[in-house]
C-alpha cells in the first residue's frame, strides 16, 4: 500500500528528504512536503544580499521548481502538529501521514531583547540582510556593534563572518579608518566547540582590528540613546548595531508534544522522536554532545535527512542500511579578503567533537561556490 510521508518545512532538511526520498522509494510513496515560503535560499546568501554582490531575486530557489517529480509542495503554514492523532493542521487544512518529517528549523525572536526591534539590525533574514546593505553603503563614519546574545543560533562561525566581511566593505569603500567595528558576545571564546578555529578566527579579527570583547551579554538596546546594556550593566554606544536575534522553535513545535516548550528531542542514531515513524531533522532538534550540541547548520540539517530516508526505506523495503547520524558536516567561513575556510566537523564520531580547518585560501571560494551550486542543482530543475 502507498504510504503517506508527510515532511514539514522545505529547507536544507527537507528538500534533501523530499529528493531522495522520491529516488529510493519511487511510487511506493507519497511525498507532501509544506513550507510557508514559496521559495528556498541557501543560509550564507544572505551575506551576499547584505553585501550588495547578488539581489534578492538572484538567491531565490521556487519550489514551484522542485526538481523531485511526485513531490507535492504545499505552500502553507503549519499551526498545529499533533503526533498522538498523526494530524498536521495548517492554516487552510490538515493532513495526516504514516510517516512525518519534522524540518521546520528555527525562528527568530527578536522581541526577547527590548529594544532590539526598534533599534537594531540583522542579517540572519533575507529581509534583515536586505534592510542592511543600504545602511551600511551610507554609513561613513562611527561604530557598528555586532553582538550574539546567546546560544542557540544558527551556523555558530556567521557572526564573525559578517564582521570580517563588514571590515573589508568599508575598506574597499574608503571609510574602514572613520569606522570602529567592534564585537560583544557572551561566550568565554569565539567558538568555545573548536578551540583551533576560534584561535584562527580571532586572530583574523585582530588583524583587521575589530574588537572582541568576550563574557559580554547584552541584555537591552537603548534605541534613543543608541546605547546596549550588557548584564553586568555596562553601558556601550553605537551608530549601528547588528545582533544576532534569539533563536526559539517554532510555535507548532513549542506548543506540540514533539517540542514541550522546547527544541526536539531525538534518538541521535536515527533521528526518530519519542513518537514511531516521526522524526525531526536539522535547526529544530536538539541532540547534546557533552557541553555542546549538534550546531544549527545546513550541512547536519542534510545529513540528518539522509540518515532518516535511510531509517524509512529500511522500515518500508525491509532492507538493513546502516542507519547512524555522526554529527559530521563541512561548513565554509568567510575570513576575509577574498579568503575561505573550509570547517569539517565531527559531533558524534569521539568522546568530544573534532573541528579541524582547511585553508584560510582564495581558492576554497569554489568550493563553497560548489556547495550551493550541487544543493540548487539536485533540489531544483
Ligand atoms: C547568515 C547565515 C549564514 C549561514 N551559513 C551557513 C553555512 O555556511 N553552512 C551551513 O551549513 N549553514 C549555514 N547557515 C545555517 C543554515 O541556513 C541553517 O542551519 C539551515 O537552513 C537549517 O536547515 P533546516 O532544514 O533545519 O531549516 P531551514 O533551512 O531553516 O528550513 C526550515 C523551513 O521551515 C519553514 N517553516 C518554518 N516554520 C513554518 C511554519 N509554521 N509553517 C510552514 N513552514 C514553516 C521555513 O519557511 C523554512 O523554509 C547560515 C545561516 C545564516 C543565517
């Protein structure tokens, strides 16, 4: 009999789900895949749309493109995920499934800073991103702010990216001497998981003198005064502050008894929830490796995805695939100047999570260049 697979959420988890879901299984499956969107973009293009290099219109992927035949998109947004009665209720209808896949990632919750909304800027959405690049191509002189104001958030190396990156736009524009970029953030190192890239990322930031002042959490923004307040009570002024807003789980999944008010909680070998035959995939779940947890990032959103059509098809053919997340992905960071770094992590392989670092270089630009073309490629026609 056709079985209903149900996949919420149509980023890097999803449509790998939907994709290869289509090629293993075939007509023996029915593929419905929502998202409220009605197209994708790859997570590091929003610099390039911060940055002026590409427009809006240029990292749009529609999912009316969907590359996977058989895959029906639904463009809806989903209200309620109820796994005890296997419902989906979306804002127009519901659905229900043998299977489901959660991969509806992370939301922003900028309102949990006060002030943050009316005083501040962000580049972790298309609109925020896009909001930025007229302001920063007018800003010729003063400080600009970067701060994270806590964990989780997504692709952990970005904020530091988008220092690097801010360093050589106002260069390239003349004013980088007029400007004073500085950084608040309130971990102990820049990426306490990975002792070694910290150390190359801060040594980086030094040499393109943006200031890093760690343990510093901010707490409010004082839009009038254009002043952010640490939680010890220090007081910094800024011209323009970037944050990297709160992330929280989605509202279905908060109010759903996959969530309990929280992110989900998974079988880290398969990804499967407390629930049979529902699992949770990418931004969304939580799987904790010691004082770490799996980052939020693209390249274990896909990887996640992987390993439950592996743990489906085996349910469904009867087949004995090894099934087993290892936590392992490749990420690219902008260092600056032109340069790459090619982050390749291990979350699950050892006791503690292995980062090692290739380059920085210019030429691991194609590769990251590579990373976006395959993914757009095989999800997209
Ligand atoms: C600036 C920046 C740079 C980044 N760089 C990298 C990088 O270099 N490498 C990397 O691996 N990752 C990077 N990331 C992180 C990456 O984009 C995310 O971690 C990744 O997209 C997570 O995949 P996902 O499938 O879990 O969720 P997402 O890709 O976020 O997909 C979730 C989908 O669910 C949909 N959705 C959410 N709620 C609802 C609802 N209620 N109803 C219907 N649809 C809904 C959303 O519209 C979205 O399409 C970056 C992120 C940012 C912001």
């Amino acid at each position: 009999m056709t079985k209903n697979i149900l996949i919420l959420g149509a980023g890097f988890g999803g449509l790998q789900a939907a994709t290869r879901l289509r090629e293993e299984l075939g007509d023996r499956c029915k593929i419905t895949l929502i998202d409220k969107n009605d197209f994708f973009i790859i997570g590091f293009s929003k610099f390039d749309v911060m940055f002026g290099r590409r427009s809006v219109n240029a990292v749009k992927s529609y999912y009316r493109n969907i590359a996977a035949k058989g895959v029906d998109f639904v463009q809806d947004t989903i209200e309620q995920i109820d796994p005890v009665a296997k419902m989906v209720k979306t804002r127009t209808g519901s659905f229900g499934y043998d299977f489901l896949i959660v991969a509806l990632g992370a939301d922003m919750a900028p309102q949990s800073i006060p002030g943050f909304s009316e005083g501040g800027h962000e580049f972790y959405t298309l609109a925020g991103a896009e909001k930025l690049y007229p302001i920063i191509t007018n800003f010729q002189s003063g400080t600009v702010l970067i701060s994270i104001f806590g964990k989780p958030y997504k692709c952990p190396p970005a904020p530091y990216e988008g220092a690097l990156q801010l360093h050589d736009f106002f260069t390239e524009k003349g004013v980088r001497d007029k400007v004073t970029l500085k950084m608040l953030i309130p971990s102990p190192t820049a990426l306490p998981v990975a002792k070694n890239v910290s150390a190359e990322l801060e040594k980086r930031m030094a040499q393109s003198n943006i200031e890093l002042h760690k343990k510093q959490k901010v707490v409010e923004i004082k839009p009038g005064q254009k002043v952010a307040v640490t939680e010890g009570g220090a007081r910094v002024n800024f011209d323009l502050f970037v944050g990297v807003p709160l992330h929280v789980p989605p509202q279905a999944v908060r109010e759903s008894k996959l969530g309990n008010g929280g992110w989900i909680a998974v079988n880290p070998e398969n990804l499967e929830t407390k629930f049979e035959n529902v699992y949770a995939v990418g931004d969304v779940n939580n799987i904790p490796v010691g004082d770490f947890a799996v980052p939020k990032a693209g390249t274990f959103a896909e990887a996640a995805a992987d390993v439950v059509v592996d743990d489906i098809v085996n349910k469904l053919t009867g087949s004995t695939r090894p099934v087993r997340f290892g936590g392992k992905g490749t990420c690219y960071i902008e260092f600056g100047g032109g340069n790459v770094a090619a982050l390749n992590a291990d979350f699950l392989g050892a006791q503690e999570p292995n980062v090692g670092l290739d380059g920085p270089s210019v030429s691991l630009r194609a590769d990251k260049a590579r990373f976006e073309s395959e993914r757009i490629a095989k999800w997209f026609k």
